[in-house]
C-alpha cells in the first residue's frame, strides 16, 4: 500500500470517529440538551442544501471573492516583497511598520469598508487583498533577500542587467517562499470572504450563514458550517498542488516525487 493511500484512508478514519463522537455526544452525551444538531441532521441538511441553485450562487459568490482577492493579494504583495527585499536598507527601515500591520486582522477595517464601498463584492475583494498581502509581502521579501550573493554577483559577472538577475536568479530563489505564502494566505482569503458576507453583508455563503443564524434553523446553521470546511479542504489541496506543479523542480518536491 503506498503512503498516499495509507494516508487518505487514515484521514478517512479520523473524519469517521469525529462523525461518530458527534453523533454519540448529541444523543446520550453532554450535547443531548443542547441546541446543537446531530451529525446525522446536519449532514442531512447539508445534502439538501447540495441541491439547490441558491447555495451555488452563494459558494460561486463566495469564490469570486477568495480567489480575485487572493490573485490581487499575490500581485501586489509580490511586488510588495520584491521592492523590500532587494535593498538592505529598505528591508530594515519597513521592518517596524511591516510588523506593526502584520497582526491586524482585516475585520478591523470591515466598518470603514462598508461605509465607503457598501456590501458589495468588491468590499469583499479589498478585505482579501488587505488580509493576504502582507504575509506574503514578508515572505517574498524574505526570499528575495536570503538569495545567494554569489549567484547574484555570478549572474552580473556574465552580464545580466538587474532585470535579467531578478528574473533568472532572485524570482526562482524565492519562488518556494512564496509558494508556502500563496499556501497559508488561500484558506484565509476564503475565511475573510465568509467574513466579509457573516459581518459586512456582502453576498456569498457568510451572508446564508447569518441568515440562517437569525432563523435559529441550526441544522442548517451547521450544514453551512459543514459546506465551508469541505470547501477550505478544497482551497488547501488546490493551493497545495499547484504549489507542487510550479516547484517541481525544487529539491523538497523532487524527494516527495521520486
């Protein structure tokens, strides 16, 4: 049996035992008074909820949002870190902003957002961007300026512009930092457009998520809940192998693909 098989049936295994302590706790454990469905109601309720167009159009809301967001975040944090991690001088004259922004979470601008931008997706694309761009800004920068001085100055000596040694040299040498960025930021990028709809009222699966909230419907409550974590583990994987297809090269992925 190869190890990826063993893997996913362990997996497998482990989401069958949380299933089932769910199941146990919600009827004869300490969840049996509670409010709180079972796992059978809301995996039930989750199926029902497959069928129908509106949870399409909210998770299509909802991935608009993530992926726009993500790609802008990448854009602009890549060129973000570039610029910071190209000079010694820049890279320790940020470092006390860089950080001092780096634990602000973008909810703490969601009012101000709404105001000037209302919930729209478009406030949800800019929350991602804010949530997303600067850890991958750090790690870029990062890369960028741990590149070996001697393939630099070996890439000059045969007489490659600075644009040819950012592209041949610095860029691949970085390219692992900010693939484990891109890696990290995209099931934010999908927690902030949740957010973005849960608390701005912007569309997608948050704003189905509040509304089933207020309805006080908890299967259903839960069931969306179910919905965003399966489709968090889609984001993971999806990050996770194209991170694979652009690095294969890298020694890391050579040993894990022999």
């Amino acid at each position: 049996m190869s190890t990826t098989v063993r893997r996913f049936l362990v997996g497998c295994f482990g989401v069958l035992l949380a299933i089932a302590v769910w199941q146990l706790a919600s009827m004869i454990g300490p969840l049996a008074e509670s409010p709180m469905p079972s796992a059978g109601e809301a995996i039930t309720t989750m199926l029902q909820l497959l069928t129908t167009v509106d949870l399409w159009l909210s998770t299509l809301d909802t991935l608009v949002i993530a992926v726009v967001g993500l790609l802008a975040a990448i854009v602009v944090g890549v060129a973000l870190g570039i610029a910071i991690g190209s000079s010694p001088l820049v890279m320790h004259a940020t470092r006390v902003i860089v950080e001092f922004f780096k634990p602000i979470p973008p909810i703490v601008v969601l009012p101000i957002v709404v105001l000037v931008l209302g919930p729209t997706p478009f406030m949800g694309i800019f929350l991602v961007i804010i949530g997303c761009t600067i850890a991958i800004a750090i790690q870029t920068s990062a890369g960028v300026f741990d590149t070996d001085p001697v393939r630099k100055a070996t890439g000059e000596t045969f007489g490659l512009s600075r644009a040819e040694v950012l592209r041949r040299i610095v860029l691949p040498s970085a390219l692992p930092y900010i693939g484990t960025a891109v890696r990290v930021a995209a099931p934010t990028s999908l927690i902030v457009a949740v957010v973005a709809g849960l608390l701005g009222g912007g569309p997608g699966l948050g704003q189905s998520l509040l509304q089933a909230q207020l309805a006080g419907n908890q299967p259903e409550l839960f069931a969306y809940v179910l919905i965003l974590g399966l489709l968090g583990l889609v984001f993971q994987g999806v990050s996770s192998l194209v991170e694979r297809r652009v690095l294969h090269w890298h020694p890391q992925f050579r040993k894990e693909n022999p």
